[in-house]
C-alpha cells in the first residue's frame, strides 16, 4: 500500500462544525430512527402472539411451520456477511480496490443468499400442507401472527434487499476506474446501513423464532 | 472514540483481526443460542434470560466494533442511541398498552341468615342461626325436631358467616378488604388459572355487611381494576 494510499487516506470532506462528515451524521441520524420504527414492529408482533395466543380452542404451536435449521443457517450467513462488510469499508479506507471488490462481492453474495432462504420459507410456510400460514390466517382460519410475522420479518428482508442493490451499485461502480479512497466514507455509509440490518435481525431472531421453543 | 493513530494503514491492518475475532464471537454466541434451544435444559424464564443478554452482546459487538463507533466521535453514538433509547421506550409502552386489562364481572358478600329447620339434610361445614347465635355442623346429618336433640353435631361459631362470591376475567392477584374498620376483612390471593378466576369463600364477620361495604381489588400484570 503505496503512498497513493496513504496520501488518499489523508483525503478530508468538508469541515463540519460536528467534526464529522454531513453523510455520517445523517445516516447514523437515519439509523435512530430506523431503530424506532423495528421497535414497534417487534412489540406489535409481541402483543399479538400474547394476547391471540389460540386458533380455535387450540393454542398456536407455530413450531410446526418453522424451519429453525434453516432460519438459523439464514442468521450465520448475515453474521457472515457483517464480517465481509467491515473488511470491504477497511479496504477502501486502505486504497486497496481489488480487496474492496472482493469483501464486496462476498457481502452481495451472502446477502442475496439471505433472501433466497427468506424467500423459500416464506413460500414454505404459505403452502405447508396441514400448516398454511397466509397473512390473514393459519390453517385455513383468521389469525393475526401471520400478519405481523410477514411484515416484521418481510421489511427486514425489504431493507436486505435494498442493501444489496446498494452494494451491486458499489461493486459496478469499482468497475468504471473512477472509484477511489475518495469514496470511502459513501462506502463506509453504506456499510453501517448493512451493519444495522444485521443487529436488528440479532433481535428478530431470537425474539420471533427462538423464543417460540423456550416453552 | 480514541480517535484514528498516526499511521492509518496500520491501524485499519489491526482491525481486520479485531472484526475476524468478532465475527467468530457472533458466530459463536449465535451457535450457543442455537443450543441452548435445542436441549431445553433450562426452564422458559432462563432461556430468555440467556437470550436477552446474547443478543444484547451482539448488539454491543457490531455496533461499537462493525460500525465504527469505538473509534468514531462520540455525537454519532449519541445519535444512535437516542433513537435507540425512543425505541426501547416504545416498546415498553406498546407492551404496556397491549396487556390485558383484569374485568370484575361479578362481586357479591350475602350475609348466611338461614333458620335451621328440623328434618332437613345438612352438609358438613353449613351454618344455620338461630336466635341470635350462628352454628355450623361438624358432620353430615338430617336434622331431628328439636335442635337440642342434634346439638352434639353443631359448634357454635364467633361472628356471622358471609358469602363472598367473585367471578373475574384475568387476574394474577385478587385482594378484599373491608371499608369498614369496625368490621375487619382482609382477604389476598393469587389465582393459578389467571383466564377465568371465578369462586366463593364463607367468612365470619363481626357485623352484619352487605357488598357496598367491601372493596375489590384486582391486578393483571401492570393494571389495576377495583370496585
């Protein structure tokens, strides 16, 4: 890592009177009320699997339509994907584009791997035989859980997703020869919003999954 | 926020090893998350103990290594956590909201003023007056002419027997008590079936009393319900 590097790692945004750059301040600005907004999904599902509790007369075993093998292979993965993250945001920091496009690549990869298992289940669980979870029903009658299990767990992926195409735009971008160390904090932007998709689903997961075979 | 070294390339070289050894722990912790699941060693309340402060490491670890904010200014965590703080916030409130408020559907205390009458079937433990003085009986029995004759099968009893008689939908305590300090009662209990609370209970009294001399009180959870 040549002096280019180095020199680019001196490369400085405008002054702020924070003393941090406006983009990093409005994303972690961004991110605060993010946080709010799983917050109430979570309760919302919380409340929910508390007080409808039953289909019929017969309490919502719903571990009959989850796939925790899968789910937790899905949470390794976007673990894993963290790791490639904070490497691509360490190599652009360093000037290093081949490393930068790698860590890159494997975080696009893991990521779109993500939603494949996401999908999968949610089409798993829609046409279980003996188990369909709608959004409106399970087996066949009207219940809740469907409801805020999809939509809590469906923005989760909605925000993957946009992730991913996030760091697709990335990964072509470093194709053009215009990508620099000049772009390492639009990268390391994009890296936190990665890194907050990942800490919320350490919520979801234990408290949405999990949590069902604590009793 | 210990701010960035002299030599970046060498600091952002040492990082890599501090996000591997990071990566491995989530690994980790999520696998031990994983377990604990699946043996069901422990009871309900402990697994969620254990997966509460799991996930809160996890959190701790990507926020302050993953995203920098150990080594960022300190304006950008306050950033995060105010909105955090609001969201925890928001959860507890939407919780508290959603809890199931207990409902009295029906609260009533009779006074036991029953004359005994002879050649009457009479379980153990029923009361009868008679004058002005109250007996229960000590066993089963039809009762003869006189109540002389059966007197051996009564105890005379201190104060006037009381139906309580309460029926509720959800509650995790139940407490009676007596608005009326001549007239003393207090009574506290604690359902197993918290759905459903529905019973009655016979107590003796000082003074005659009717409903409107009692409270009740009843909680689910966080609410409080009375009349």
């Amino acid at each position: 890592m040549s002096e280019a590097a180095a020199h680019s790692l001196e490369h400085h945004e405008p002054e702020t009177s924070t003393g941090i750059p406006n983009k990093k301040v409005l994303m972690w600005a961004f991110l605060g009320s993010d946080c709010m907004f799983f917050g109430t999904l979570i309760s919302t599902h919380l409340i929910y699997r508390k007080i409808s509790a039953t289909v019929g007369s017969n309490y919502l075993d719903i571990r009959n339509v989850f796939d925790i093998e899968l789910t937790s292979f899905s949470t390794f993965i976007l673990l894993a994907s963290s790791l490639f993250m904070a490497l691509a945001v360490s190599a652009i920091h360093k000037g290093n584009l081949t490393s930068t496009r790698w860590m890159l690549l494997g975080t696009i990869v893991f990521g779109a791997i993500f939603l494949a298992c996401q999908v999968y289940e949610f089409t798993h669980f829609v046409h279980m035989p003996g188990n369909e979870l709608t959004l409106s029903s399970y087996r066949g009658e009207p219940h809740v859980f469907g409801s805020t299990f999809y939509v809590l767990t469906g923005t989760h992926g909605t925000h993957v997703a946009i992730g991913v195409f996030w760091l697709l735009g990335w990964l072509v971008y470093s194709f053009t020869g215009k990508m620099s160390v000049a772009d390492a904090l639009d990268v390391e932007c994009c890296g936190l919003y990665w890194h907050f998709v990942d800490i919320v689903w350490i919520i979801i997961f234990p408290v949405v999954y999990l949590m069902e075979y604590a009793f | 926020m210990s701010g960035h070294s002299e030599d970046p390339i060498a600091e952002e070289s040492k990082r890599f090893f501090t996000f591997f050894n990071l990566s491995m722990f989530l690994v980790a912790i999520t696998g031990i998350e994983i377990v604990i699941i699946y043996v069901q060693t422990f009871d309900g309340s402990y697994i969620i103990g254990i997966l509460f402060t799991t996930s809160v490491l996890k959190f701790i670890g990507v926020i302050w290594w993953f995203m920098h904010l150990k080594w960022d200014k300190i304006l950008n965590t306050i950033l995060f956590l105010m909105g955090l703080v609001i969201a925890v916030f928001t959860f507890f409130a939407v919780i508290y909201m959603g809890d199931t408020h207990p409902v009295i559907d029906q609260f009533e205390v009779t006074a036991l003023t029953d004359e005994w009458k002879s050649d009457k079937q009479y379980a153990k433990g029923d009361f009868v007056k008679i004058g002005d003085s109250y007996f229960q009986a000590s066993q089963e029995h039809t009762s003869s002419e006189k109540f002389g004759q059966n007197k051996k099968l009564w105890t005379k009893v201190k104060g006037i027997p009381h139906q309580f008689s309460w029926k509720i939908t959800q509650a995790d305590t139940v407490e009676i008590h007596s608005e009326k300090p001549e007239n003393p009662f207090f009574l506290q209990f604690f359902p197993e079936d918290e759905e459903l609370v529905e019973g009655t209970q016979i107590s003796l009294l000082a003074q005659s009393a009717t409903t409107d001399d009692f409270r009740i009180k009843v909680r689910s959870e966080a609410f409080w319900t009375e009349n």
